[in-house]
C-alpha cells in the first residue's frame, strides 16, 4: 500500500481523524455539508512517508501474527476435543 506524500484536496475532508475537527461550527454544531473553499486554508498534518510505511509494515505484522494465533487456538481446541473424546463420559 503506497500513500500519496500530499493529498488531494477532497482527501482532507475522507480524513477520518480530520473530518470531525472541521465538520464542528464556532459552536460547536454538526454541519450536515461542507464545500472545499470552507477548508482549504485548513492545515492537515502529515506524518513522513517512512513513518507510514513502517506502520503500515506494522499493521501488515499484526495481521499475520492474528492469523497465526486464530490457527494456533483452532489446533489447540481440536486437540482438547480429541482428548476429551478419547477418555469418553
């Protein structure tokens, strides 16, 4: 997965962790829509591309190791099974 080092303009309002910063009025109310001159002055910050490529080698890494621990808990409850079936009521 590649990141874009700067982002489109539509990109900062798909922001999830950007969106509900500009989506508030003074007060503190939802606005239900928004156009692109209302944030295009808006600073988003971003992290350097080698920062996003290693957590993404870290997401990537816990993936496998959450597959790996699913695979390890599925054999060891076969296992139990296959004792308890073994050694009977």
């Amino acid at each position: 997965m590649t990141f874009p080092s700067v982002l489109p303009d539509d990109a900062r309002l798909a922001s999830v962790v950007a969106r509900p910063l500009f989506m508030r009025q003074e007060y503190g109310e939802i606005i239900k829509h928004m156009e692109a001159h209302q944030i295009e002055n808006l600073a988003v910050p971003l992290i350097p591309d080698t920062e996003i490529r290693a957590i993404d080698e870290m997401i990537r890494r816990a993936w496998l190791l959450r597959d790996d621990a699913n695979k390890l808990e599925r054999d060891a409850l076969s296992r139990l099974q296959a004792l308890f079936a073994r050694r009977g009521p």
